[in-house]
C-alpha cells in the first residue's frame, strides 16, 4: 500500500465565477500568473484543453500551432511545472452543437477529426503522450436523432484515425453520462472500456474517471477506479465532489462526502496509483462567493483534505480489518471506519 501521488489541476479551475445563472464574479487572472501559483499549493503538473496551449487555434496553420505550443512549453519548464495531457475543447464551436465525432453532418465530424489531430501535435509540442476525450455533446437531445450504433461506430472511427496519427499517443476516455446533454453515448468506465476493444490499438485506451461523473452516473467513484484499475487501464483522474445526482458541481474533493472521498484515496493508495507516472488531477470549482485573493482555497482545501484522508487510511488496523471481514462482522468495521474518520 504505497501509491506515489503528484497533483494537477487545469488553468478552468481559476475562474471568474460564472455560471448560468449569473456573469463573473471576480476578475480574470492571465494564465502566466495562474503558472505562478501551482507550486506554491503543491502541484507539479497542469491538465490542458488545446486551446489553453494554443488560443484561436482554429485561425492557425499546423506548423503555427506546433510553434505556439513549444512556446509553452518553455513557459511550462522556467516554472518547473509538466504538461499532464492535453483535450480538445470541441465543445463550444458551433460545428459541434450536434456533436463532433457523432454529428449527422460529415464536414463537422470531418472538423472535430482534424482538430483532434491538431490536439495531439500540441501535446507532442508539450512533452506529454496522453490526449483526454471528454465526449461532451457526443448523444442526443431525442433519441430519434442519431442511430446509436452508427454514433458508436463513428466515435470508433475518428479514436482510431487519432490512433494511426500518432503510434505513440494514449487515448483516455472521460465518460460522463448527461450534461450538456440529455443522454451521453459513453456514460461509464464500462463503456469507454468496452468502446477500446472496437478500437484499431485497445492498448492505447484507458479511461480518466472524474469523482462527480460517476455520482451523476448513479455508482460509487471508488468502485469505478477499482474497475479500472483491474483492467490497467486507470490513467488520471479527477478529484471532486458532487451534491446529489443533478448539474456537474466540481466541489472541493470530500466537501460533500468525506467517506466516499475516502474510499477514493484508498483505493489509489492501496494499488499502488502513480507508480507507473499517473497523476492525481482536480477539477474542482470555488464558490461564486469567493472575493479575488482566496479564490484558489477549493484547491489547495482539495489537497489538504487528499492528504488527511490519506493519513487516516495508512493508519488503519489492516489486521483488525481482515478479522471483521473474515467474519462478516461489517456492522464493527462500519463502527471502526466511523470512528477513525472522526478522530481529529
């Protein structure tokens, strides 16, 4: 039981507070000074959409974008930070409102293939071989719209053209099962599992399994990582914490249920998570009440709270536990993790 764990978070998580319900709150911070504080809350490592590298990167020719992206990277290494992965922002062009890869006009599908491509140069510009797929409007409003077989063919298809792109880039899926759409094609771990051995290179799969995606999901977040995990196939994930089975909430990690979020760093912690290089990535949002100078305290309260949870779970009685289970006495061991969350 000794996961090796190095943090990240994305450039998003420093926000100005808008939502939509409301416009921003707080002024916006420029993403060289959000460099600036990584290190001083403890991460070593930064999650990336394309266009947080390469901004208007659509107005750009390849070789531009090479060039920009390798810019960063210089920026990256003056503040000894590392590029985790990079994923495609495909999400708010208006080729994409009927979704990209799944999309029922060819020129679109044949966009978000192109851009995807574009996605893994600046990855390969940043030092990283590891492209996250969030499949955000890849489903349908009414189900009548896309025949899902054909859907999860084309998804097939454009992973696979990716795949052929680059023999060295690692495609991780982060399933989600609604928001912004009503029904999402890959809603669960299991689905972007089973999605990889449709692909033309299964081995360059794996899945990034964010903390509220699997509540909304309906299933325990633990669960789904120790799933992964079984499979090898567990290459980042996203920390957070969610309020009931409604909107994506991004709360601080273990605000909403600490024993849940326990589970989580246990079962990173007791397979050995990070050995291998994973990162442990947040995706977590400040409340809209945050004034300006305290609206990073949901990340390194994140962190904080990782490592108290951390501290409880290799403080356990693993011979007590193995004694309650050996005789199904669950209602002790329940008592027994209570108390040792409880302790101060």
């Amino acid at each position: 039981m000794a996961g090796t764990f190095r943090f990240t978070f994305g450039p998003w998580n420093i926000h100005e507070g808008s939502d939509p319900f409301g416009p921003a709150v707080r002024n916006s911070i420029e993403f060289g000074k959000k460099l600036t504080l990584y290190k001083k809350m403890g991460f070593d490592g930064i999650q990336l959409h394309d266009d947080d590298a390469v901004p208007d990167m659509n107005d750009l020719t390849p070789e531009q974008i090479i060039k920009k992206a390798s810019d960063v990277k210089k920026v990256l290494d003056d503040h000894g930070l590392s590029a985790e992965f990079v994923a495609p922002r495909m999400w708010e062009d208006p080729r994409t409102i009927d979704g990209g890869y799944t999309s029922n006009d060819p020129d679109c599908r044949n966009y978000a293939i192109d851009r995807s491509k574009r996605t893994i140069d600046i990855a390969n510009a940043l030092g990283t071989d590891l492209v996250v797929l969030w499949l955000a409007r890849e489903g349908t409003y009414i189900r009548e719209s896309k025949d899902s077989k054909v859907a999860t063919e084309r998804i097939v298809f454009a992973i696979n053209q990716m795949l052929e792109y680059d023999p060295k880039i690692r495609i991780c899926i982060e399933p989600k099962p609604n928001e912004p759409l009503d029904h999402s094609y890959i809603p669960t771990t299991g689905h972007a599992l089973a999605l990889g051995l449709l692909c033309s290179d299964s081995k360059r799969i794996g899945v990034n399994i964010e903390s509220a995606h699997a509540i909304l999901a309906g299933l325990d977040p633990s669960d789904e990582m120790g799933y992964a995990l079984a499979f090898n196939k567990l290459w980042t994930v996203h920390l957070n914490d969610q309020n009931g089975l409604k909107f994506d909430q991004d709360k601080t990690f273990g605000s909403v249920d600490l024993r849940r979020a326990f589970n989580q760093v246990r079962i990173l912690d007791k397979h050995d998570y990070g050995k291998n290089g994973e990162w442990v990535g947040l995706d977590v949002k400040a409340m809209r009440t945050q004034k300006d100078h305290v609206a990073t305290k949901h990340l390194s309260n994140s962190l904080e709270i990782f490592f108290k949870l951390l501290e409880i779970s290799r403080s356990l009685n693993d011979e007590f536990i193995s004694a309650c289970t050996q005789e199904r006495d669950y209602e002790e061991l329940d008592l027994y993790i209570m108390k040792s969350l409880l302790k101060d």
